[in-house]
C-alpha cells in the first residue's frame, strides 16, 4: 500500500476510476477542485470563545488519557493561547518541525481530494466551527476537531510520515475500489487509535481527543474491546460513525503503526478483500492480542440512541 511506483505524480490530484464510490459532496462555487479555501475565515467574539471553551472541556480530561505526542505537540504550536489559531502561524510553526501545513477547506472534502492534499504533507482543516447547540458533538469535522485534534500529532516526526504514506496509499486503494478498507485503517488509527505508553494506554486518535465522553470511555471504559493492530484484521472491520467506537486499536508505538503499513503488500491484500466488511466493530477473533475484553453493555443497551451511559 504505502510504497508506490515511482511513476504516480502526487503533485497532481488522482481521478477517480470509473464504478469507485465516493461520497456525493458538491464543491462550493469559490474553490477550485483542491477544494481550499482563498483564506482562512474570521471568526467572531463568540467563535472565538467557543473554540476557548472546548480546548478548557478538552484540558480537563485529557491529562493522563491522551498520548504523550499529543499533549508535547500541543505545547510546541501554543494551541492554548486563545481563540481558533491562524493557520499561517500555525503553519509557520509546523513546517519547521516535521514540514506540514495546514490549509483551509469549506466543509468534509471528496477521499481522493483529501488523499492528494496529505501526500504533499497538507492537513485540511474545516474553515468553520460548531455552534454551543453542538458543543459536544458535531457530525462533520470542524476546525476545532481538525486543529486541536489532528495537527498537535503531526509534530510526531514517525507519526508525521505514517499520515503522508497514508494520503499516497489513496491511488492505489482507488484503483482497487477498496476506499471502504483504507477508510476503516483512518478510522480505527488516525481517528480512534489508542497507543501503549510506559503509564498506560493513551489516546492519539483525534476523535477520541476532541471528544469529552469519549476520552475517558476509549482509555478508561470496561464496555470497549482494545485489540492489538493488525492492519489486515483492521481494514475488515465496521466502524460506527455516530457513537462511540465497541472496539479501540492499540500499537505499542508509531514506528510500529507505519512498519505494519509501510511493510504491508497491499495488492495482494486489496485482491482478497471483499468490497464491504468481514467483521463487526463488536467481534473478538481467535487470533486477537487482546489488552481488554469490553462488557459491550454500551452498544449492547443501545448506545447514544437509548439515552445509556458511557460505561
């Protein structure tokens, strides 16, 4: 997968294969098809505000809960200093240091899109931010969930490199139609991974650390599975979107996470794979490494829907 052919142009962005899926997103009139924005955005007194709110909600948690990369990124960018960073500071400070920048994007932008932007070490970052009515939960990512979440592990220089080889390892996942199987490695990494630190399992996946619930719940929580990462085992596997996650992916560290990707023959693996998933986001296999075998009493009394408590 993350080791092409020296003939792709990365420069350029990939086409779409004709049959390959994606979602239906009609870009806005003032981009053009890199889908940046001209500029970052101004944001109000209010906006402001609540981008201070959520990284004080996110502060109380994540001290012992998120990983060490991340709470070292935060302190090198200064992302507590007050209000949604500019992002050509916030760049400036980046590029130095593992050599991504942020840019401006309207809203979620096509895979292939987003693929193209990663592989030139750009992260996209939703020019807008939620309202206090979804203060705690927002169903497209916003900047807070895109800086605060994403951009402090990019000062992670292994980390870093598994997020460009990730974005290159796009044009091979189209040309498979296998979107669904490179998503769920997003998903269950980039998203939703888990890591093993010296203190304990920490959290390094951005949804995990821009979410109060589910800071605590992914790290602390006796309803989840956390299963060692296997890359063949995750790319086979469901995911929720819109609830906390049954099943966390651990690593023992980065340079294991890009290994395990980077080493990984993704032609063979693309040609088994079946075109939806093998496994629930619930399943336990026999081969699992398993750190923690969930209760599953969350999903299984019906999650965010039932009104049941993260447990």
């Amino acid at each position: 997968m993350l080791i092409q052919p020296a003939t792709i142009d990365y420069s350029r962005i990939p086409e779409l294969p004709a049959g390959t899926f994606t979602a239906p997103l009609a870009r806005p009139a003032h981009v053009g098809i890199d889908w940046l924005e001209p500029h970052q955005r101004s944001y109000t007194i209010e906006e402001h505000g609540i981008w201070d709110d959520l990284y004080a909600q996110q502060m109380a948690v994540l001290p012992g809960r998120a990983a060490s990369s991340f709470i070292a990124g935060l302190e090198r960018l200064d992302l507590g200093q007050g209000g949604v960073p500019d992002f050509e500071s916030l760049s400036d400070a980046l590029e130095p240091i593992t050599g991504w920048r942020v840019v401006a994007v309207p809203m979620l932008i096509p895979d292939h899109v987003f693929f193209y932007h990663l592989a030139n070490r750009r992260f996209p970052a939703g020019n807008f931010i939620r309202s206090r009515a979804q203060f705690d939960y927002i169903s497209e990512p916003d900047v807070f969930h895109d800086v605060f979440g994403h951009v402090p592990m990019l000062t992670d220089p292994v980390y870093a490199d598994y997020m460009q080889e990730y974005g290159r390892a796009g044009w091979k996942a189209l040309a498979n139609n296998r979107l669904k199987a490179l998503s769920a490695l997003y998903w269950y990494t980039v998203e939703f991974g888990l890591i093993r630190e010296a203190e304990g399992i920490r959290a390094y996946g951005a949804g995990i650390l821009s979410g109060p619930s589910e800071a605590v719940f992914a790290v602390e929580g006796q309803s989840p599975n956390r299963i060692h990462l296997e890359v063949d085992r995750v790319m086979r596997t469901d995911y929720v979107i819109s609830d906390m996650q049954p099943t966390y992916f651990v690593i023992d560290s980065f340079e294991e996470l890009f290994r395990k990707t980077v080493e990984r023959n993704f032609d063979d693996l693309y040609r088994a794979l079946n075109p939806g998933f093998t496994y629930s986001n619930q399943a336990v296999l026999g081969g699992d490494r398993v750190h923690h075998l969930g209760t599953q009493e969350y999903v299984n009394r019906g999650g965010q829907g039932s009104g049941a408590k993260p447990v």
